[in-house]
C-alpha cells in the first residue's frame, strides 16, 4: 500500500512539473483620449525578462507563457511609465490605455512684482502729469524734477543732463530699448529725444544701471 502512495505521489509531482506554458498574451496599447493606437512603446513581462515593441497598429504579443499572475511594465517617450498586472488563463487579451498629452502645456504666464528700489540701485518714474508739464520742454528740464538729477545749460535749447554730477558720455540714453548714439555729444549738443513721443521716462542710478552698458557709469 505505501508503495502505490509512493508512485502517485511522484506521477502527481512529475504531471505539475512538467506543465505546459503554450498560453498567448495579445495585447494593444491605444491613447487613453482617442483610442488611437501607439506604436513604439516597449512592453516588459517583469521578472521574465521577455520584451517586445507595440506595432505600427499598437498591438504586441508574448507567446509561450504559463498560466498565472505577470505583470508588464509599457513606457513610451510621451507618455508616463505604467505598470499592468494581468492574470493568464490561456490564450489572453489586454487592452491598455496610456496618457498620450504629457508634452502638450498650457499658457504659462509668470507674473513678478520686484521692488524698483535696492540698496545698489533707485529708478524714479517721471508722472504723467509732470511729462505733461515739460511738453514744450526738452529731456533734461523735465529730468530736473528728479532728485539727483540736474541740467548744464551751454545754449538756449541746449539742455545736458547730469546725474550725480556726471554727464556726457557718462550717461546712457534708451529710448524704446534703442541706444541713443548721438548722447556722444559735445558742448553744443543735447540729447535728441522728444519728451512728448513718450508715456514713460525713467531714470536709473547706481550700480544696477551697468546692466544697460559699461559706460552708464552715472545712470541710464
């Protein structure tokens, strides 16, 4: 008698053992939105190391696998890596969806509000109404409202700005972000800018205002 147990025991043994994995995984990777199939994305069977591509439709396939529990890792270059677990019972067919539009980005504004005065730095706004005031004046009267700034008069129109006591090629001009040239000027010139085609005029002193140019030593 124990002798027939000892047999059915290996015969049962030798029967699990010897199980066929002939089982077939078919599987198709679309986009979650459209369902429009996804080529190029790499499947991997985890712990097996078995892998395979999807097709130009999206659909992939393992063969030879054993009935049981797998789980496949799918990563494709637009989408984020997602992991499956399926269960194999014969021949089997999955359908997984993968996030497609990680590349497409909405409007992005970036909205800062930096103080105008630093402690290596001051920029002071000319108002509207004291832009209107200097209409008829030229660009260095109506900067003498500004504190630190002052004027060198060498003629009746002839209006220099000075900053901190320096002017000349010590100060840079911009206007509409154009580097004025003809700020080179001598005795008997002065900046050619008209106040009144400007909503804006500001000055900047200090060592913020080398940002605009090696020799805006006084201010821009």
């Amino acid at each position: 008698m124990k002798y027939y147990l000892y047999v059915f025991a290996i015969l049962c043994s030798t029967i699990i053992y010897a199980q066929d994995c002939n089982s077939i995984l078919l599987g198709e990777i679309v986009d979650f939105h459209d369902n429009s199939p996804l080529s190029g994305a790499t499947i991997n069977i985890t712990g097996k190391g078995f892998s395979t591509v999807s097709q130009q439709n999206g659909k992939f396939s393992f063969k030879e696998l054993c009935d049981g529990v797998v789980e496949l890792e799918i990563s494709h270059p637009e989408c984020t890596t997602k992991f499956v677990t399926l269960t194999i019972n014969g021949d089997t067919y999955s359908e997984i969806r993968l996030e497609h539009h990680l590349e497409e980005l909405k409007e992005v504004k970036v909205v800062g509000d930096v103080p105008k005065n630093t402690n290596s730095a001051q920029e002071n706004i000319l108002s509207v109404k004291d832009i209107e005031r200097s209409s008829g004046n030229s660009l260095g009267d109506a900067l003498k409202k500004i504190a630190g700034v002052s004027t060198l008069n060498t003629g009746g129109n002839i209006v220099k700005p000075v900053i901190q006591g320096l002017n000349g090629s010590r100060i840079l001009i911009l206007n509409n972000n154009v580097r004025m040239q003809d700020m080179e000027w001598g005795e008997e010139h002065a900046p050619n800018v008209d106040v009144n085609a400007n909503q804006n005029i500001s000055v900047i002193k200090g060592a913020a205002a080398i940002e605009y140019g090696g020799d805006a030593i006084a201010g821009v």
